[in-house]
C-alpha cells in the first residue's frame, strides 16, 4: 500500500470510491465541492496495484483556533480490515500537526476514531450542528486552547443530505 497527496487526475477515481463506499453521490459530491471552493486542504489517496483504495480529506473548519474537518474517509470494500484507514487517518493527522493546526474535529463512530485519540469529550463544548455523541475531536500541538465556542464547517458540508 502506498499513500500520496490526491493529483490532477485522480478526482474520477476517488468519485468513484466514495460512492461506492457510502453506496450513493453524497460523499463523492462533497468532496468535488469541497475541491472546487478550494478547501480540499489536505486530499490523501492510498493505492494498492496502481488502484485508487481509500481516500481521505481534510478541510478548514471556521473555529476559534486553526481547526480542521476529517471528513469523508473511505476505503475500497475489499481491502477493508488492513490498516488501510488507519494509515490514511494517521497521516492526515501528522500532516496537520505538522502544518500547526491545533485540533481536527470528525463525525464518525467513536468506536473506531477513538484509536487514534479523537474524543467526544474534547468536542462537546463546541456548537455545531453535527454535535453529539459521534462528534470528536483532536487537539494537535497540546491542549486545545479553548474549550467552547462554535464550529461551522466549509459551506460544502450544508448540501450533505
Ligand atoms: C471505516 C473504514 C474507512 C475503515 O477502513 P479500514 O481500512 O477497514 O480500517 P482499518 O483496517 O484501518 O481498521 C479496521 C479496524 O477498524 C475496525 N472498524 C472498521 N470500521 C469500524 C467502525 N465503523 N466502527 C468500529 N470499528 C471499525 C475494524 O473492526 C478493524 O479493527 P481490527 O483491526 O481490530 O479488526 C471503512 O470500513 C469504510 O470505508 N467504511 C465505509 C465508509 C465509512 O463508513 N467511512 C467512515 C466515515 S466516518
């Protein structure tokens, strides 16, 4: 498995991954909207045998401290279960880190984002219409910096059904 940085090209290949592992356009449709607003900050594509597997995006969250969304991560049914998402996550996470965001926020299920040190608690004090259970964050470089305030995500995410 091999993991780069999305290129002019791949945006054909990663539409049809998404929409294959959500099993409809609205992953997909995000992603290409996220793209065309120029918010695709961080796009990370893993591939095995020349074939796009699993993608993984990051965009700026309007927060109060430099904050991102992890959002969507998806990988190709057939090569679920070995380590694939996690090697996407894990790089996509020391990419922020190292460009000095301070948190990624993510909706997804706690029981698979928690490995890598997403939580809700870290969360929960952020208004959001995503806020929840299944809403987690990151902090990056430290604590966060502040506990409160609000957490609006790039207006790609308000056509997501
Ligand atoms: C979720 C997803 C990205 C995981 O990718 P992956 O490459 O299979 O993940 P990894 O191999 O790194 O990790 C697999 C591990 O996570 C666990 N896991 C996978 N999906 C999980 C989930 N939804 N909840 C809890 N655990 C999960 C597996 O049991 C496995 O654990 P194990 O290694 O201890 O057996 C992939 O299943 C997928 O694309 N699903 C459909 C799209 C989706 O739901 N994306 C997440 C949106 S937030």
């Amino acid at each position: 498995m091999f993991l780069r940085d999305e290129a002019p090209g791949d945006e054909a290949a990663i539409r049809a991954l998404l929409r294959d592992c959500f099993g409809g356009p609205d992953e997909a449709d995000l992603v290409d909207h996220l793209r065309a607003a120029g918010d695709a900050l961080v796009s990370l594509i893993a591939e095995e045998d020349d074939a796009i597997v699993g993608h993984v995006l990051l965009s700026p969250l309007a927060a109060p401290f430099p904050a991102l969304a992890l959002a969507p991560l998806g990988v190709a049914e057939g090569y679920r279960r070995q380590g694939i998402g996690d090697a996407l996550v894990r790089a996509a996470v020391a990419r922020a880190a190292a460009m000095g965001w301070r948190a990624i926020f993510v909706l997804g299920d706690p029981a698979y984002y928690q490995r890598f040190g997403f939580a809700a608690e870290h969360a929960a004090g952020f208004a959001s219409p995503y806020a929840g259970a299944h809403f987690m964050a990151l902090p990056l470089g430290g604590d966060l910096p502040v506990l409160r305030g609000a957490i609006r995500h790039a207006p790609a995410f308000a056509d997501l059904g």
